[in-house]
C-alpha cells in the first residue's frame, strides 16, 4: 500500500521559515519525480516544485528564490524548504509522487501551511 505522509506544516509569521517533510512507503522512491502543490481556500491546486529522480527542478515562479526542494533518496523523504513565508503562501500542501513510466500518481493527505501575522 501506497503511502505519502507530510509534516511540518503549521503557523508562522510572514518573515519567516518553515520546512515541510514527506515520507513515503510502497513505492520504488527513487525513481518517482517528487512534488509539492497547494491548494489555497476557493483557488484551484497548483505546482510549487518538483524534483525529478534525476535531481532536475522545477519552480512555480511565485516561489522561485525563496523555496528550496530537496529529496532524501536513503529515507524515501522529500521536503520542501519554505524561505521568506508572505500572506499568499498559506495553503494546504500536498505531497505527489509521480512515474511517467508505470503510469502512476500518488498524493499525501495535505498539511496546513499559514503566513500570518
């Protein structure tokens, strides 16, 4: 059984950092592109970042300089260092898990991020 697991998430001033974790189990991580999307209330889901297997990113520009995407392959974890929080970043995070190959996409339950002062 397939499993993504996020953390990390919570409350933080506008300003400020935080780093959301996503641990997954059965699947062969290290061949999956990695992703993060947020779904903010009344908007449609959206990319944040995506790491291929072969360590390409790939960047929202809303996002691009402050967020950092990184995966672990040992750990089957991928993160998502969150820089410079402001207002438009609070949105529920997802974690994907992607293989163009067998054809297969795999989500996270979502964690809660909020910039506010």
């Amino acid at each position: 059984q397939v499993q993504l697991v996020e953390s990390g998430g919570g409350l933080v001033q506008p300003g400020g950092s935080l780093r959301l974790s996503c641990a997954a189990s059965g699947i062969f991580f290290s061949i999956y592109t990695m992703g993060w999307y947020r779904q903010a209330p009344g908007k449609q889901r959206e990319l944040v970042a995506t790491l291929t297997s072969g360590g390409s990113t790939n960047y929202a520009g809303s996002v691009k300089g402050r967020f950092t995407i990184s995966r672990d392959n040992a750990k089957s974890t991928v993160y998502l260092q969150m820089n410079n929080l402001k207002p438009e970043d609070t949105a529920v995070y997802y974690c994907n898990a992607h293989n163009s190959y067998y054809n297969n996409d795999y989500w996270g339950q979502g964690t809660q991020v909020t910039a506010s002062s």
